[in-house]
C-alpha cells in the first residue's frame, strides 16, 4: 500500500470518534430535555452540569480531528 493512501485510510479511521461524539451530545441534551420536562424547577440546578458534559465530549471531538490533521499533513 501507497504512504499517501495509508494516510487517507488512517485519517478516516480517526474521524470515527466523530460519530460517537454525535450519539453523546444527543443523549446529554435528549436527557436533560426529558428530565427538565418532569421537574422544571431541578433545570436550573443541573444545566452547568450538562454543559459540562457537553464541553467534555466536544474535547473529544476536538482532538479526533487535530489527530486527523496531523496524520494527513504532518507524517
């Protein structure tokens, strides 16, 4: 196999976390919807933790694609 296609190849591989990170932000939010739904008065209590959760798994996301980056640009 060519350097350039194994670059491709392990640049795409790396982008899978992408998905994972889709399914995570959805939960967190979908439950955070579902749980202000059955007690609006908690919302306000927990929503710094969710944002929290959400800047955790968005780090994730962030560093999927610096490891992308460096695999086409860098090696």
């Amino acid at each position: 196999m060519e350097a350039e296609a194994a670059k491709l190849i392990g640049a795409g591989l790396a982008t899978i976390a992408l998905a994972g990170v889709g399914i995570g932000i959805g939960n967190i939010f979908g439950n955070f919807i579902a749980g202000s739904m059955r007690n609006p008065a908690a919302a306000p209590k927990v929503f710094g933790n969710v944002l929290l959760g959400f800047a955790l798994v968005e780090a994730i996301a962030l560093f999927a694609l610096v490891i992308a980056m460096l695999i086409l640009f860098v090696f």
